[in-house]
C-alpha cells in the first residue's frame, strides 16, 4: 500500500488543492498527494450540503462568546473560559469593573 497524504474538505474547489500542491512541493517522493472533496459537482445537493455546514460551522462561531461570557458571569475564571474558545482570548473583552486589564482587546 502506498504511503500517502489525502486533503478533504467540502468542494475540493481552493483549499485541499492548495494544501495538495505546498504538499507535493515539499513531501518525499515516495510519499503520494491526493486532494479530492467529499460533495462533487455542482448540483442542488452538493450546493445545499456545503452550505448547511458552513451554517453550522458559522452558527458556533456567532454563539461562542457569549456563552463564553455567561459562564463567566455565573463564576467560572477567566482563563478556564478562555480555553473553551478556539480563537485566541483576546477576541472579546468583557468588562469587569476594577479590573485594569478588562480595557484591552
């Protein structure tokens, strides 16, 4: 079996060709590249599948910090909250009164 290197992601239309071609530019040549989607074409179901996952990708995006925000607020420390986001801390302030650091971003 060939050792290989396989980049998914929804259309195969930028991203798993890019990420292919830095690959094949710097793996081994006994290691094989593949990119390839997991929804083909351009057609109804194709279309509604990509869009219904980037929907619920960006649906967590929107509902993060403030979820983040209420379990601080109902007690939990600031950096333990901060380790459930996936983007850096510093993406939103919440302001506490007193505290000097509350006034950065």
């Amino acid at each position: 079996m060939p050792k290989g290197i396989l980049f998914l992601c929804v259309a195969n239309s930028a991203r798993s060709q890019m990420a292919g071609g830095i690959a094949r530019s710097i793996a081994p040549a006994d290691i094989k590249v593949w990119s390839a989607g997991f929804v083909g074409g351009n057609n109804l179901m194709s279309n509604f599948i990509a869009a219904f996952v980037g929907m619920l990708w960006y649906f967590a995006i929107l509902t993060e910090i403030p979820i983040v925000e209420m379990l601080m607020r109902l007690g939990m420390g600031k950096r333990p909250a901060w380790a459930l986001l996936p983007g850096r801390p510093g993406a939103f302030a919440v302001r506490h009164p007193g505290d000097p650091q509350s006034h950065r971003h």
